[in-house]
C-alpha cells in the first residue's frame, strides 16, 4: 500500500511538474467568441424574437410599419408564433418613429361591440402600457402616443406619453371573442378595425388606418438557434439606440463582428465560433426550462409563467439600479412574446410541462386535465397545447385548444370541464378534445382572462393532468 502511495505522489509530482501548454491566440479568440456568443444570446433573445415577428410581416405579407396585420379567424397552426392565444382575434401593429415622428395608437372605448385586451412594448419587450377594457383606459378608450428617442415638444392634451427609448415598438391588440361562431368573429374583427395608428403630425386628420389579414400566412417567428441569430441582433444595433443600462454589451458584441456603423460579416472561422456558441446557448436554456419555473399551485406542476425577478423588473421599467434579470428575461422569450405591465389584471397564464407524474408530455399518449367548476374570470379560461420544442401551435392539427368560450364544450354535472389531449378523441369526447402530434412532445398553457382575486387567493385550484389509457 504504501508503495502504491509513494508511486501515486511521484506521479503527481511529475505532472505538476510540466507546465501547462497555453492555448495558442487563434485558440483563445475562438473560445472568446463561443464564450460571448453565448452570453450575447441570452441578453438578445427579446430583441431578436421581435425582429422575427417584424421580418416575417415585411417579408411575407403585404404588411407594413404603422399599419395593422391582423387574423381573420381564431389563431391556427398557420400562425407560428411563441405560445400564442387561438381564442382571441389578434391584431398587432408594428410602430416606428424613424422617419413618422410620433406615433398615436387609438384604442377603441369597449362596450356591445366588442372589447380588446391590448399590451404595448419596445423592442425589448419591455412593457410600457396596457390600455383597453382592463387596461389603463379600463375600457373607456385612450389616445397613446409613442414619442421618438430624446423627444422635447409637449404632447398635446388629450393623448398619454409613451416613451419607448428606442424608434421601434409594438402592439399586441387582443379583440375579445364571445363565441367561436362565425357572427362573433365577425363582430370582434369590426370591432378591433375600430383601432386607429396614424402620425401624431397628421392628427388634425387622420389617415385611414391600413389593416391587412394575414390568417393564411405561415407566419413563422419561432427561435432561430443557428448563426441567423447574429444577423438580426445586428439589424437592431445598427437601426436603435444603446440603452444606457446595456452599452457594455458595446465590446461584448465587437469580438462578434457586431459594431455600430460597420458592416457585420463574420468569417468562416467566426461562423464556426458563433454556431458553437448558440449551439450551447440553447443547451443552456433549454435546461433552465425543463427544470421548471416556480410552481404557482404548490403540489401541481402547473407554475408562473415567468421567474418573478423579471415581473417585477418589468413592473418596475427595469430601473432598480441593483436589478437586471437578464437571465430570466432571455429564458421567457424563447417561449413567449409580449410583456405585460400589469401581469393579472387583463389577464394571467400557468404553464404546464410535465404530467401529475412529473413526466413529460408524450403527444402518442392520452392525458385528462378536469377544470373545477366556477373558475374565478370575468372574461374567460382557455387550455392550449404547444409543441415542446418550438413552444408554437402543433403544425397540422385542426385544433390547438379548449376554453369556456367556445359553446360546444361539455360540462360535467358538477359544472367542471374534463378537456382530453391525445392523438385520437375518446369516444364521445371530440367536442373537448384537443389534438396532439403522436411524434412530437407537448407542453400546456392555461389562460385566464380578467383574472379574480379568488385565482391568486387560490380559493380555487387547478389539479394536474392526468395520463389515462387511451379510450
């Protein structure tokens, strides 16, 4: 034994003897661009899951800044966006103050014809307002105007001064639905042309707001986690202002090749570096995903939809000089877009990933979620499936989710709602199923809009899903 030891301390010995060899300087610039990159993605991943929802507007539909996309029916597969809502009419407009100057945004008062949820952000999806029934305005409508970088000149009375910071915003304008019947999403479409965006020079008579149905366009916004990513953080430092809170990231994203003014070209060596680097950048948040957010009801795997450091960042501007959850932030959107100023007032989500077993969801298999009567909303409560690794709508399923305003839904006796998710309906349960891909994992989001003080009292509780053999 003690020889063994002898010879194991000589062998230590020589090793530590022999100087290291340092990595050679081409070697270190790699790991220095593979290092960066992936701290870049994280901090970047708003800003750049805006500009694939911009890029594929002016790409792929007639669509324009300061003018309105919208969906002409409730959202399908089609729409291929992060997590988004198929029982709600979208409209969504994308604002810049480049070349317009200030932009005003309209919202509608709510009442018999309609009402809107609607969110305005920057290009950081930072939340600046919420306006409509339960919003700012609550429901009485309002005039917002979007005021350029550095902006002096006293805003008129009769509008609300928004101050983005940056040229480029956007709103998300959600025309609320009473029913899934062709009447209804016809009357929530009239409603929502109700909004008017136009200069604030041209306020004295305004232009007619364009607005352009894109519900047949395969509308594609998912993450791109492949060197693309660059090009559009690139396509953002060079048409915005830095904010102040993020100009260290000014030679962070030099050793990139992404520089103010130049043209951003990476070499063969770089693309190599970059693709590793977002390559592990996705690793990265893909694990802090399935690791779970804070579950919301304890004993459930039904959690927040965010970390709570971003809501109150949020909430707060992002002002606390101690505070900045960009880690939180880049998780949250690489499966969600929007931000939402007063998170459960208009509206709340709980997501979903894994089964009452903690396995994850597997769209072959057959799972039971039963909704508790008297659930605390005063709009209305939704269930959707995603695909898991693409956090969009299942492609090429006929239907992505259930809710309360959808009028064929059965109700138990009880008044609770079972909803199915599977790749084939149980018999006689095709009204409150809700398909999956048998080759695809799945994920959940439960909607709830115009949320009770019940709901955060958690008077009223969701159970977990259930797996149930196939019927």
């Amino acid at each position: 034994m003690i020889r063994m030891i002898l010879a194991a301390l000589a062998l230590i010995a020589l090793a530590t003897s022999v100087p290291a060899q340092a990595p050679s300087s081409d070697g270190l610039a790699r790991r220095a661009v593979e290092r960066r990159a992936v701290e870049t993605v994280i901090w970047g991943m708003p800003v750049v899951n805006y500009d694939l929802m911009l890029q594929q507007m002016l790409a792929k539909t007639p669509g324009k800044v300061n003018q309105v996309i919208y969906w002409g029916r409730p959202l399908d597969w089609h729409n291929q966006t992060l997590t988004p809502n198929p029982d709600t009419l979208y409209f969504m407009a994308f604002l810049n103050t480049t070349d317009a100057g200030p932009i005003v945004i309209d919202v509608p008062p709510a009442g018999a014809d309609g009402s809107l949820n609607a969110n305005i952000v920057n290009i950081w999806q930072q939340p600046l307002e919420d306006a409509g029934l339960l919003g700012i305005d609550k429901g009485q409508g309002i005039k917002l105007v979007m005021l350029p970088p550095g902006y002096s000149d006293k805003v008129p009375d009769g509008y609300v001064a928004l101050r983005p910071n940056t040229h480029g915003s956007y709103a998300l304008f959600r025309s609320n639905l009473a029913s899934h019947n062709d009447a209804d999403v016809a009357k929530s479409i009239a409603y929502g042309k109700q909004i008017k965006v136009y200069p604030l020079s041209q306020a004295s008579n305004p232009p007619a707001t364009v607005f352009t149905d894109v519900k047949d366009v395969l509308f594609d916004s998912t993450i791109r986690y492949d060197a693309s990513f660059f090009d559009g953080l690139n396509r953002i430092v060079q048409s915005e202002p830095w904010l102040g809170r993020d100009r260290v990231m000014i030679d962070q994203l030099k050793t990139l090749g992404i520089e103010k003014g130049k043209s951003f070209a990476p070499s063969d060596t770089t693309k190599q570096a970059l693709d590793a680097g977002i390559r592990e950048a996705h690793a990265v948040l893909a694990a802090r995903y399935d690791a779970g957010l804070p579950p919301f009801f304890e004993g459930t795997h039904w959690t927040f939809p965010t970390l709570p450091e971003l809501v109150q960042a949020a909430t707060d501007n992002f002002d606390d000089p101690n505070h900045y959850p960009v880690d939180a932030r880049g998780l949250t959107y690489t499966y969600g877009y929007i931000g939402i100023k007063r998170l459960g007032a208009g509206q709340f989500y709980l997501i979903n990933i894994k089964d009452k077993n903690g396995e994850n969801y597997d769209g072959a298999k057959t799972y039971r979620l039963t909704v508790p009567p008297s659930v605390p909303v005063e709009q209305y409560w939704s269930v959707t499936a995603y695909d898991r690794e693409t956090h969009a709508l299942i492609k090429n399923v006929d239907r992505a989710s259930r809710a309360s305003n959808a009028a064929e839904v059965q109700k138990n006796a009880d008044g609770s709602v079972d909803i199915w998710f599977g790749p084939k309906a149980p018999a006689g349960k095709e009204t409150n199923w809700v398909p999956t891909d048998p080759q695809r994992g799945f994920e959940l989001m439960f909607r709830l809009y115009g949320p009770k003080k019940d709901f955060f009292d958690q008077v009223w509780k969701l159970p977990d899903v259930e797996r149930v053999a196939a019927q």
